[in-house]
C-alpha cells in the first residue's frame, strides 16, 4: 500500500473519498487538524502551547506542525500507507513534507488531484442544504440528492438550512485562495511524475473507482 495525498479544491469531496479508502484499505487518515487537537489533549509543555493557540484562534508554528507530523507519521500504524490530508497546504510546507518523508524513509506514494471545473462546485455549494435536526446533507441542485420538498428533510421532517458561507461570493474567496496557494504544489509534484490527475466532475462512485484504480496499479 501506498501512502496518498489528495489534492482538491473546496467542495470536491475530499473528505467523502478519504472516508471511503479508509474504509477499504484500513489505513490511518492523518489530518493536522486531528494532531493538534489530540496534543493539546495532552499534558505536557507542547500540548499546552498548542491548546492555548487554538483557543485563541491563532495558527501554530510552523516548525511545532512540522515536528508533529513528523513524529505521527513515524508511528507503526502509518508504516504500511496513510491518507494525508490538510498537508501540505502551500509549496513550502511542500518542501517541508518531502524533508519528513525523506527523514522516515518514506515514499511520497500516489499524489492525486481530483480536479473538479469551478461551475461544478459553484452548483454544490448553492445547491446545498442541511438539516438542522438531524444533519443529513442535501443538494437541491442533483436530482439524486435532492429532498422531496425543498426545504424539509426526508428523513425526519426537519427543517432544511443554508449554511451562511455556502455562497458564491464566499466560495470566490475560498477557491481563489486555494488556486494560489495549490497550483505550485500541483506543479511541484507533476514535475516530479507522482501526480496523477483524475475528473473529479462525476458522482462520488465514480470518483473512488478511479481512485482504487490507482491504488490497486
Ligand atoms: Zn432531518
């Protein structure tokens, strides 16, 4: 098994398809955000500057990151692949993440970019709604994921909400700052010929068979 990293922009179901390989590969889905939450569960000096910068919003250090992917990666569960995910999130923290790799004797595995047009995810996020009961996701804009009604939950009748940032003015932003801060980590990794890109425009099936594909070539 191979380690894998996905590249995606915002609303391409990153998180549904690293869900789904976990599931069928069993191997740990390693996200920062879950590392630092879990050191800062910890009573130790760098668990409490770690939870003292989260509760104040601000980003931890580059360097306490680093050393902490690092140290997690290492771990026997992670020796034979891992899913990465929220890493690296601009070409420097690239560098970074191939230093580490380097450092534990590691691959960099299958690098796959799902790469979905803009008009298609601009339809996802105005399209989606969520219960505010029960959680279930809904897409008014896909005729397969669409309530009954428009504004009731098919499940238990709830109310159906829009989240407040799920609008095109919100989504520009969110998308711009992605394309900067991606494409050299693209770039990076298709000179490199670990790159493969997929078209991440088809149902969430069709976008994990390809995506077993590449793992099982
Ligand atoms: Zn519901």
């Amino acid at each position: 098994m191979k380690n894998i990293m996905f590249i995606a922009p915002p609303a391409a179901g990153k998180g549904t398809q690293a869900e789904l390989v976990v599931e069928k590969y069993g191997i740990p889905h390693i996200s920062t955000g879950d590392i630092l939450r879990e050191i800062s569960k910890e009573d130790s000096e760098i668990g409490k500057y770690v939870q003292e910068t989260l509760a104040s919003g601000k980003l931890v250090k580059d360097d306490i990151t680093y050393q902490l992917v690092e140290d997690r990666l290492g771990k026997k569960d992670c020796k034979n692949g891992f899913i990465i995910d929220g890493f690296p999130r601009n070409i420097d923290q690239a560098y970074e993440y191939d230093k580490i790799l380097k450092n534990l004797g590691y691959d960099i595995g299958h690098v796959i970019y799902i790469n979905v047009d803009k008009k298609v995810l601009e339809k996802r996020i105005t399209g989606r709604r969520i219960c505010e009961d029960c959680n279930t996701i809904y897409n008014i804009n896909d005729k397969d994921n669409s309530p009954e009604i428009e504004s009731v939950c098919d499940n238990c009748g709830g109310k159906l909400y829009q989240r407040s940032d799920d609008n095109l003015e919100a989504f520009d932003t969110r998308y711009q700052m992605y394309m900067e801060k991606t494409e050299p980590i693209i770039k990076h990794y298709r000179e490199q010929n670990v790159l493969v890109e997929i078209d991440g425009n088809d149902t969430v099936e069709n976008i994990f068979k390809k995506i077993d594909k590449i793992i099982n070539e």
